[in-house]
C-alpha cells in the first residue's frame, strides 16, 4: 500500500474483536491490510472517510455505518502515539499544528 505497514489480516492485534474482522474484510479490498499502529488516532478517522468514499466511487463492498464505526474504534483504539507514526499526506494538510 501506498506508506503504510501492511499486515496480514490473521496478525492485527485482537484479531478475534469485530473491528479487526471489519479491517481485514474492507481495508485489504484493494490495497494490503493496514496496521493499526502505522497511524496517529487524529489520522485514522480521515482516512477511513477517505477510503469510504474511495470504495463507493470504486463500486467496492461499502461498510455500514455501524461497521464503519467498529473500524474506526478499532483502529483508534490500536493507534500508533502522536509524534511517533507520521501523519498522512491528507491529515498533514488538514492538522497543520501537528507537522
Ligand atoms: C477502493 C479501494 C480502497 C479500499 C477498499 C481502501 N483503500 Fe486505503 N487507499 C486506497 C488508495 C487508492 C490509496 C492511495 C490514495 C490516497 O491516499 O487517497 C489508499 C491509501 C491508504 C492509506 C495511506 C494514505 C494515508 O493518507 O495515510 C491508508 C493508511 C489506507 N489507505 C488505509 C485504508 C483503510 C483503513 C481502509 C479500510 C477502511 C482502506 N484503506 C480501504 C484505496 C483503498
């Protein structure tokens, strides 16, 4: 995937919770799994949106929203710390203070 780290769905943390199912299941449709720790909480909720929007325009399988909202906890819940992971290109341009 583009600058990520990515993973085989059966090795992102709490593999069993619905949250790494949901990842595993709509995150790799197109590009591999990303780990969780390979972004800052502030990032996550931005590229999820992004990638939603991403795999409507694609004609991809589309999570719901309570699906999205399961891949967004899981994701912030395992996020990497601020300061350590860089931010994406987009949430870069859109949280200036955090560059
Ligand atoms: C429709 C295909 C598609 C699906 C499905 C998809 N992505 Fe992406 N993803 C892309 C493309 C294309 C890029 C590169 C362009 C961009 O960053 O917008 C990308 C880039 C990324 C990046 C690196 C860019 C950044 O801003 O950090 C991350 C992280 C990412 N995707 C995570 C995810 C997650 C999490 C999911 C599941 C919610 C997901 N992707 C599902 C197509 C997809």
């Amino acid at each position: 995937m583009p600058d990520g780290v990515p993973v085989s769905a059966s090795a992102l943390p709490d593999a069993d919770f619905a949250g790494a199912q949901l990842v595993g299941k709509f995150c790799g449709q197109c590009h591999g799994v990303p780990a969780p720790t390979s972004r800052a909480a502030a990032t996550w909720r931005l590229v999820v949106e992004r990638m939603v929007l991403l795999m409507k325009k694609t004609g991809k399988t589309v999570p719901g929203d309570h699906e999205t909202e399961l891949i967004n906890t899981y994701l912030l819940k395992h996020a990497g710390q601020a300061g350590t992971v860089k931010l994406s290109r987009h949430a870069a341009a859109l949280l200036p203070e955090w560059r």
